[in-house]
C-alpha cells in the first residue's frame, strides 16, 4: 500500500494529525517550515524540466511551497477531495475559486445570506466584468430554480449562513445547479470540515477561511480551496498563480499545527454551544415578539430548519444568534457589559467571541438589504470557544439583564 492510500484509509482523527506529512533527513516529527521564496536547480535542464511541468519539484513559493502543501494534502484527505490550493486568506479562496472560473457573459446564483465581503463581489465586482450575479432566498429550492439558467456557470451558497445560521438543502440545490451544468461553490467555514462535507453532498468545490476553526486561535489568515484534480489543475492553478494571493509558509505551518487539534476544538465548541443555547433560551433578555426566534441555533429542535441539519451536518456547530430587548440600544448594553466574552468580528477562535453584524460584518448593507436578511439592529452572533460552559452562560446571562 502507497503512503497515500494508507493515508487515504486513515479516519480523519489520524488524517488531522499525520496527513500529508513529509520528513526532511532529520526526521523532525513536527513539520519542518520552509521559508524560502525560490528554489535551486542542479542544471538549467534541470529548471526548464520543472518549469513544463516534465519533472516534480517546487520552483518558487508563490506556485508552491513544502510546508504550504502539506496543509493542502492534509485538507484534501480531511475534506475528501482530489485537489487543494492554499490562499492568503479566506476572502482570496472566495475570489479565486469564482474568478478563475467566470467571463463576461456568465452568470453567478447566489444565496443573498452570506459574509458581507462575498456580497461585495456578487454585487460590485462581478457585474465590472460582465458577469451577472442574481440573490435568492437560499432557504427557498423554488427560488432557485427559477434564478438557475443555461448561462449559469456558478452557484454559490453558505450553509449555514452567516451570520443568521440559515440552513442551505446541499443536495436539492446542487441537483438544480448541475442539469445546467454549472459548479457549486460551498463556503463551508460555519460547519467545519469536522461537521459537514459537502462533496458528499453534491457541491463541486469547497472553501474555507482557515483563519476561522482550522487556525482556530486568532493566530493568522489563511484560506483554501478544494475540488477535482480537472479544476484545480486546469482553472484554478493557473490562476493562482499569476495572481499571487499565495499561503505564507509559516501560516500554512501554523494551521497544520490546529488541524492537529480541530477534531477535539470543534467537539468541545459544539457541546458548550449546545449548552448555552438550552440555557439561554427563553431568558428575558431576549427579544419577543419577531418574525424569526430569539435565539438560533442549528442544533436545537426549534431551529427552523432542524430537520434538513440533521439531514446533512453531523451537530449543530459552534456558532449561536440572539436578538436582544431594545434594538441597536439593547444590543450594544449587552455587549458593554460582557466581561468574559470578547467583542470581535473574527469566529471559530479557542475565545467565545460576539459581534453586531448591522454595524461589523454586514455595516455595508442597506438598512433594506439588513432586513431582508433578518439582519436587525436587535441581532448578536456567538461564536462559542472552549471556555468553561458555565461561566460562559453566567456572562451570558447577566449582560442579557441589561439588553432591555
């Protein structure tokens, strides 16, 4: 058996650990970092091998890296995919894995409840380039259906959605999406590769921010990209390349070292996120009176689409949304008077952090667009860390007091 299909059969506890790991003649145990921008040649035969592709080897960082391609390797084992490349950050895997893929003429579907940032390329950037891209409710299949046609290159979805955690049908959507032929695209960041795979699901290609979990200690940015060995190769590679947004060698480093520990991270943040949830629910706090519940989260019954999470994500993830008394007002006096919780826009950090995604993360939304989304002046999105649960929900709990 090759060292990749022992690899291969590993469960994904091992994978995090050892997955795609090459050992320099020192026989380090932690992956070595390789800090080098090129890379030298034993002839110039030797280089113009390498440069058409006749001979394996690396020619210089910004086409690909050692310690940047263990990252890769280890995410394609975890995720299930043939391929991956590494980018700068999650917002660079976004851009790349639609721009290496689209020209003027195509057409783009996404689901409107997603990162601020994507909706700035949907929306701005695209429409420059001659690209159409059309928002749907992603919560309605309908609605999808009618946005999806023969132009449609792309569909883009998170799932679940940021920041008010709605619940995308993968497999319903990707069945629409590939009888015209396009390319499903699934940010993935909210559910972790340790909760959801969406390649088994019908999505085509796969991003993350791996700032988010796979970091998951507020240490550095990264992102990734994965798919098929044709895409990557043909599309995206190329791009990539003569675009630059390429992974540090010392970040990619960094999340090797918390791939390590998402599987135990994740576990833990999902169990305490399941706990406060149950405990925060129904505390007085909280709004009454709204169109959507007080407090969502995919792991409870009353999540309303708790049957398709149980359908597609193994938990309910570590993430939580609450609306609070007395609007933007209430929101913000619930947040001044936290004192274990940080107030921050970044997720899936070791720290239980908290934003006001109508002011942070969606600021530049109309009030219009907000509304839509059920993005009030009243909503606050949890990100669970690893802290004890019970102080967790004491905090909670007492600036929830001063909301109203």
């Amino acid at each position: 058996m090759s060292k990749k299909e022992q690899e291969k059969s590993w469960r994904p506890a091992t994978q995090m650990v050892r997955g795609g790991q090459m050992r320099t003649q020192f026989g380090e145990t932690s992956e070595a970092i390789f800090m080098t921008s090129g890379f030298r040649y034993d002839s110039p035969e030797a280089a113009e091998r390498r440069f058409k592709n006749e001979e394996p080897g690396f020619v210089y960082s910004r086409f690909g890296n050692p310690t940047v391609e263990m990252f890769e390797q280890r995410m394609m084992l975890l995720e299930g995919a043939q391929a991956a490349r590494a980018t700068a950050s999650g917002m660079a895997a976004v851009n790349a894995a639609l721009m290496c893929q689209l020209k003027a003429g195509d057409e783009v579907v996404s689901a409107r409840a997603v990162f601020g940032s994507i909706r700035y390329i949907c929306e701005e950037l695209l429409p420059r380039f001659g690209v159409k891209a059309t928002l749907v409710d992603g919560t309605d299949i309908s609605a999808w259906e009618r946005a999806i046609t023969p132009k449609t290159r792309v569909v883009f979805l998170e799932t679940p959605a940021n920041p008010t955690l709605e619940v995308v049908d993968l497999k319903a959507v990707a069945a629409l999406a590939h009888k015209v032929g396009a390319r499903v695209v699934v940010d993935n960041v909210f559910a972790t590769p340790v909760l959801q795979k969406p390649l088994l699901l019908g999505a085509d290609i796969v991003v993350y921010s791996a700032t988010k979990h796979i970091d998951g200690q507020g240490r550095c940015l990264g992102g990734v990209i994965l798919g098929s060995e044709e895409f990557v190769t043909n599309e995206l590679t190329p791009y990539l390349r003569h675009t630059g947004p390429a992974l540090s060698p010392f970040n990619a480093w960094v999340m090797l070292k918390g791939l390590e520990t998402l599987d135990l991270r994740v576990s833990r943040m999902v169990e305490s996120a399941a706990t406060i949830a149950n405990a925060l629910a129904g505390h007085p706090g909280l709004a009454v009176n709204t169109n959507v519940p007080a407090l969502l989260y995919p792991g409870r019954p009353d999540h309303p689409q708790a049957a398709l999470v149980r359908n597609q994500m193994s938990a309910g993830g570590s993430m939580l949304a609450i609306r609070v008394k007395g609007g933007k007002a209430g929101a913000f006096r619930m947040l001044n008077a936290l004192n274990l919780v940080d107030i921050s826009n970044n997720l899936g950090d070791s720290k239980s952090l908290i934003t006001h995604p109508a002011t942070t993360t969606h600021q530049r939304l109309s009030a219009e667009e907000r509304a839509v989304l059920g993005i009030g002046d009243d909503l606050l999105r949890l990100s669970v860390g690893l802290e004890d649960p019970l102080d967790l929900i004491e905090d909670l709990s007492h600036a929830l007091e001063k909301a109203g």
